[in-house]
C-alpha cells in the first residue's frame, strides 16, 4: 500500500512555478522524501545539519540544478535573509523549496519579512485517504501502528513501539533543546509520557503543573514547544452564542496516535489528526478559514469534534465510537440547533450503516476518512 507520490506533491509544483514553498510537519513524517521526489530531473538537496552541506549554504556554493531543496535551514540565524536575497535575485529560473521539522510559519517572524515570497504547506501522516484503505484490517493496522511512514510500512508492531519510543527520545533530546532552554528535562520527559495519557478530555494546566511540581508557565511553554514541532496538537472549544458552550479548556492529540495506549481514545486520535490534515490542506491550498475545534457544555453533553469555516454555521459534526451504540445526547443537540450542518457517527469497529429521520449519518469510519485527504 505504499503511495507512489505523497498528496501534497502536485500542490508543491503547482506553487514553486510562482514562489518559494515552505513545508513544514513532524520529524519524520516524510518532507526530504517528498522534496527530492516531487520532480522527475535532479535536485540539489542541503541539509543545515550536515556540517559540509552547511558550509556550502553559508559560501553560497549551491547545486546547479533548477530545484534547490533547503531542509532544516531555519536553524540558521540569518535563514530569512539569505532565502529573501536568493528569491529577490533569481526569482522564477530557480525553484527553492525549504523543509524542516518545526512550524516554519512561526520562524519566518521577526527580521526581514519573507511575506508575500513564499507558499507554506504542512505535510501529515499516512491517512485512510491517501493510502486509499477499504478494509477493516488493513485500517486497524493503521490505527495500531501510527501514519508515519517507518513504523506503519514495517508492518510490525514491534518495529512500530521501537521507532515510536526512539523518535520521543530525539524530540526531547535533540528538536526541543533546539527550540527552548530546557533547565529540567527530567520533568519535561515525565510529561511527555503522561500526555498520551490525558487524550480524549479537555487538558488542565494547572493539573499537570501541580503533578509536575512546576510553574504554570514552564508547563504552557513546554506544551507550546512540542506545537511548535509537530509532536501534538490542541483545539479550542466551538461556542456560539445560543449554545451555552466552555470557552478556555482545549483538548489534545498526537500526531503519532500509536502512543496513545486505549484503543478508542486512540482512534478518537487518529480521528482527529485525519481532520486536522483535511483542515490543514484546505487552509494551505484553498485560502480557506476553517478550523477544527470541539464541542462541550456546562451540562456535560460534548460532540468530540466541529469543522467550522468564519462566517458560517458548523461545517461538520463528527462524534467517535469504538463499536455500533446509540447516538450521543450532545450530538442530537448541536444537531438540533445546526439542522443544515452534516453530522456523522463513526465507529472503529461498528459494522451499522444508515441516516436518522434527523439526518445524522451513522456509519464505520472508514466511509467517513476515506473522503477527506
């Protein structure tokens, strides 16, 4: 099941024919891969962390080929620049597309302005979609072994758990102290293993500060970091103004949803992260203002997640089930207030498949992921 070309390849080509195009997603997720395949001539690829392609970064000593492929640069102090005078000077003879492993939108801040020179995309894991699953086993191989590209094309659980635990030791270890000066990396590894822990429920600060023993602020620097790099993800909670919604408590996930170690919080995650690259693709190619958030009141009824778009009623209403069950109560609520908004029910391992007289779509998740990206 091996893609032949990653789906963020034709809008890569699309964009570098007029600007300089960023992409940015976890560590590992696939970039390089895509970078040096999404043309067919040569590629000339520089690695900033690769000290003899770094010193050719900083002599200027670049590939003669069409495309140059910049990963990681945004390490360099004056990463900014040096891209805004290569663009400035060659314009559309050279192609420049630029990876790394942290949110490169975030790192273009500051200094000269790269605005208006660049397109950003955001690469995501395997999904439903892209790997174009149908059947229910090849699906809970999915859900078990994660999206990135490694674990889940060994095909072994056990590859996947090493690569899994490996890969969290080099974003503690290598990508955060990159971004942050970590003073207490022992606590900071204790809540990254306590995070997978948490998915599913909104995510208190102050509790994790308090299990911790740290500050507030130390723990919502930590959580902005792992952001920062792809390693989670937080959504804001859907209000309006005739719901009587919470407004602060986000809830999280992963983009690796094989930490997460009970099953249904961990297809609710791969749920989630599913919707986030749909979110992500319409944001990045179309212009679109859409946002995925999730719904919960003060009488505890809660829609695991909202598509919103600014300006409109919700887009989509998405409740998770591991098995066949009833429809929940928040979902016929939001439902009833939203008539005209598409709500579906979608399980892991549920085999029903109809509409309710009120239009809620029930049916397994694979019917629902296999339409999104």
């Amino acid at each position: 099941m091996k893609p032949v070309e990653r789906y963020l390849a034709g809008q890569v080509r699309a964009d570098l024919r007029r600007k300089m195009v960023f992409v940015g997603g976890p560590r590992q997720v696939g970039k390089t891969t895509l970078a040096r395949r999404v043309f067919a001539g040569p590629v000339g690829y520089l690695n900033w962390d690769v000290a003899e392609h770094r010193e050719r970064i900083l002599k200027r000593e670049l590939p003669s080929s069409s495309v140059w492929v910049f990963d990681e640069v945004h390490k360099y102090r004056g990463w900014r620049n040096y891209l805004k005078g290569l663009f400035d000077n060659l314009g559309k003879r050279q192609k420049i597309l630029v990876t790394g492993s942290a949110r490169l939108d975030y790192y273009r801040f500051g200094g000269d302005s790269l605005q208006g020179r660049y397109h950003y995309l955001r690469l995501h894991p395997f999904s439903v979609a892209e790997l174009g699953i149908k059947t229910a086993k090849d699906f809970m191989s999915l859900l078990t072994l994660g999206g990135f590209p490694e674990p889940f094309l060994s095909g072994s659980e056990t590859a996947a758990r090493r690569w899994s635990r490996e890969y969290r030791t080099r974003l503690i270890r290598e990508d955060l102290t990159d971004i942050e000066r970590m003073l207490d990396l022992g606590r900071l590894e204790l809540m990254v293993l306590r995070l997978p822990e948490l998915v599913g429920s909104p995510l208190s600060i102050n509790g994790l500060r308090e299990d911790l023993q740290v500050a507030h602020k130390t723990v919502a620097n930590w959580l902005r970091a792992l952001e920062r790099l792809y390693a989670i993800f937080r959504l804001p909670p859907f209000g309006a103004a005739k719901i009587r919604a919470v407004k602060k408590e986000q809830k999280h996930y992963h983009f690796d949803w094989s930490l997460i170690p009970d099953e249904s919080f961990r297809f609710e995650n791969l749920v989630a992260s599913h919707l986030l690259k749909w979110v992500h693709f319409e944001q990045d190619a179309k212009g679109r203002d859409v946002e995925l958030t999730y719904f919960r009141d003060v009488d505890g009824r809660e829609v695991d997640f909202v598509v919103t778009e600014r300006g409109r009623p919700p887009l989509q209403l998405i409740e998770c089930k591991w098995s066949d069950a009833p429809i929940g109560k928040g979902m016929h609520y939001l439902k009833a207030r939203f008539p005209n908004t598409e709500a579906w029910q979608i399980s892991a391992t549920g085999k029903k498949n109809y509409v309710t007289p009120e239009r809620i779509r029930v049916c397994p998740a694979i019917d629902f992921l296999s339409h999104l990206v």
